[in-house]
C-alpha cells in the first residue's frame, strides 16, 4: 500500500473512528481526543513507514493511539503535581460516582509502566483476548499473563496509597 | 477496584480490536463470517458495532485537519502527482498490462472511465494494452465519472483468489464526478506471475463488497454485477 497525503487523508476518514473513540475513553475530554487523532494522523505523514511496517492498519492505529494516551496521561499527571493541583483521594468504588471512578481508572494508568499500563487497556479496556495483547505488544501470551499480574498489584498499592 | 470492572472496562463478549478489524474488512473471510453471525445474534456486542459505526459517521463528517488536506484534484493526474506515489522499484518479472476492451481508458457507460498509472522506478506512465509492467511497480487508479458514484477496485489474482484493491473498508465508496479522479490509495504488484484481471465497479450505492469479492472468487469473471453497478474489467498477464 502506498501511503501519500492522499492516501493517510482517506485513511482519516475510513479509519480515524478507531483512534477517535478509544481516545475519548482514555483521556476522559474531548478536546484532548480530537487533538489525539489529528497528532496520530500527523504522525503518519511525518512517517508513513510506520504503518507500511505494522502489516495491519487497525493494529497500527491501536498501538499509536494507546501510546499517545498512555503519554498524556503521565503528562497530565506530571503537571498537575508541578502546579500541586490536589488529586482526589482514593474513595470506595460504592461510594464514588462513575465519572470520578472513571479518572481514577486514568490516574492510575499514568502510574504504571508503559508496556503493563498497555496490557491493561488492551486486556481490560478494549477486552482483548491474551494472544491479542501479545500480538500488539510483540510479546508472548505468557508475558502477557505477566503484565496483567503484575498490574493488578501496582493497582492495588496505588489504590491503598491514594 | 477490580481492573476487569472499572467504568471503562470493556462488556462485549468479542474485543474492541477484533470488531473493528470486521468492521475494516481485516479479518480472513471464514472469519469475517463467523463475527457477523455472532454480531447479529449477541447483543453486547451488536451495541458495541453499533457505537462503533457512530463514531465512525461522526470522523466523517468532521473536515480534514489541515495537515492532510491536499492542494484541489486536478483535471489531469500530472506526471509529477504520479511520481509522488513515492515507491521504489524491485523488480525483476515482467507483467503485460491487457485491456479486454482495447480501449486506452477503459470506457462503459455515459463517460464513466477507469485508467491506471504505472511507476516503475522513477517513470510514471499512463497503462495501455499490451505495455509491459514489472512486478513491484506501484499502481494507482484514476477513475471518471459524470455524477458522483461509489467506486471499488476489484482483483483476481492467478490463483483465482479475489481481493479488493480500493476502498480499504467494506464498501464502495463516493468519488465525486470529474475526470480522472485519483483514488486515495495505489498498490504495489506482487511477484506472483499469471494473469491478473481486474473489476472496477461504479455504483449509485454503497454497495457491500464481500459478497462481490465472494461472488467473483466463485464464479470468477462470469460473477454478476449488482444490478446498481456498472463494471470495468481489465487483464493483467505476468509472465
């Protein structure tokens, strides 16, 4: 497939929805999401290997879109302790409206590491199957079981210390 | 908190990833099949497709972001438009580009015309019967029409397996009326050697393309056209 302006502007159009709906459930805004899919597609233009290379289009678009994310999340994070914006406590999931578990959810995966923050929104927020996240990771299925272990623990401390 | 049931934790029995590889016409046809009939009979997850194709009609109808918006189609695909097709040549086997209707643009129907652009290494030229072509080369398509129809590029390979070239979703999609409109995406020709023939489909609909590519597949160049589009077949002989 050659991938010139052209081409990336109808792949926008075919396959933009991809990037634009999973954005909206990692970022929680709007705006950051829509800002998401134009720097994703932007990104194709600077580099249209990037996909060639990928051998799925779909595959591609969830990998950029969850690295994107997974980055403004950490940065979102990192600016609001610069500027010592308080970060709600932890409260019991009961008790805790479903937009604010929601940003919990998002807080947390700012904490984790990259690759197991990733394994967690494939495996639980797009519900993929273990060789699913290994193919979008380039990992074995048992690492996979790895990386979902070891999150449910950073998640559980990081719950306790909030 | 659970992480399996967080407020953004998926609830549809088949992934996120695994619909919308359906949905884009990524998945192998027995496949495809099975996450239809599964969508059709599971709730969740014809709510999720649902969601899904939403979205979708939303990016559509959004403008382009200015960094993909190209200069206006011109009337001609000029040489240098060609050329940035950007695409190196690795090529050894020569292929012969045949036009069943000895026509240079491929004419059916009131103005409705199907031509085909060949770069090989840097030379961009326009196909014509009998010119030779290497696998490699890239191709791309330019298509005229008077008033705007929903075009899809059709293939059977040697084997008699048949794919879609363009659009890469499931269906046709619309090219607006004007004279050799570039289609959005080229291709590069594979090394398989035989005869390659090509169906290009101009409808007034958007038609579904999995039961032509099945239909066409089976019944190879005898497959019927919807009745809602004209077709324009083209052969290719490697050899």
């Amino acid at each position: 497939m050659i991938l010139d302006a052209s081409a990336i502007a109808g792949l926008y159009r075919s396959h933009g929805h991809i990037v634009l709906r999973r954005a909206r459930t990692l970022l929680g805004s709007e705006a950051d999401a829509r800002e998401a899919l134009q720097e994703i597609f932007a990104a194709l233009i600077r580099n249209p290997d990037a996909v060639r290379s990928a051998g799925s289009i779909v595959g591609w678009l969830y990998q950029a879109t969850t690295h994107h994310c997974l980055n403004q999340l950490r940065k979102a994070r990192t600016g609001a302790r610069v500027l010592e914006l308080n970060v709600r406590p932890g409260m019991p999931e009961s008790g805790r409206p479903r937009g604010e578990a929601a940003a919990e959810v998002r807080r947390l995966l700012a904490l984790l590491p990259e690759e197991v923050a990733a394994a967690v929104v494939y495996h639980h927020l797009d519900g993929m199957t273990h060789a699913e996240v290994a193919e979008l990771l380039g990992c074995s299925r048992r690492q996979v079981g790895y990386l979902l272990e070891r999150a449910q623990g950073l998640w559980d401390r990081a719950e306790q210390s909030a | 908190m659970n992480l399996a049931t967080t407020p953004l934790s998926w609830n549809s029995c088949l992934s996120a990833l695994r619909l919308d590889r359906w949905m884009m016409g990524e998945l192998a046809s027995t496949d495809a099949e099975s996450v239809g009939a599964h969508v059709a009979a599971c709730a969740a997850c014809s709510t999720a497709v649902a969601g899904m194709r939403g979205v979708r009609e939303e990016v559509r109808a959004l403008p382009l972001p200015t960094v993909l918006v190209r200069p206006p189609v011109r009337r001609r695909l000029p040489r240098p438009a060609v050329a940035g097709l950007g695409l190196t040549l690795a090529a050894s086997l020569l292929l012969v580009v045949r036009s069943e209707v000895g026509d240079r643009e491929r004419r059916k129907g009131p103005g409705v015309a199907l031509a085909m652009y060949v770069q090989h290494g840097t030379e961009v030229r326009r196909a014509a019967p009998g010119e030779t072509v290497s696998p490699g080369d890239a191709i791309r398509f330019a298509v005229s029409t008077p008033v705007p129809a929903f075009v899809a590029v059709l293939s059977l390979d040697p084997s008699g397996r048949a794919s879609v070239y363009f659009p890469p979703g499931p269906r046709a999609v619309q090219v607006p009326a004007g004279t050799e409109v570039p289609l959005p995406l080229g291709t590069r020709l594979d090394e398989t050697t035989g005869e390659e023939r090509l169906l290009g489909l101009f409808c007034t609909t958007p038609v579904e393309l999995e039961p032509i590519r099945l239909a066409l597949q089976q019944a190879q160049d005898g497959a019927p056209l919807p009745t809602d589009c004209q077709g324009l077949r083209w052969s290719f002989v490697k050899r």
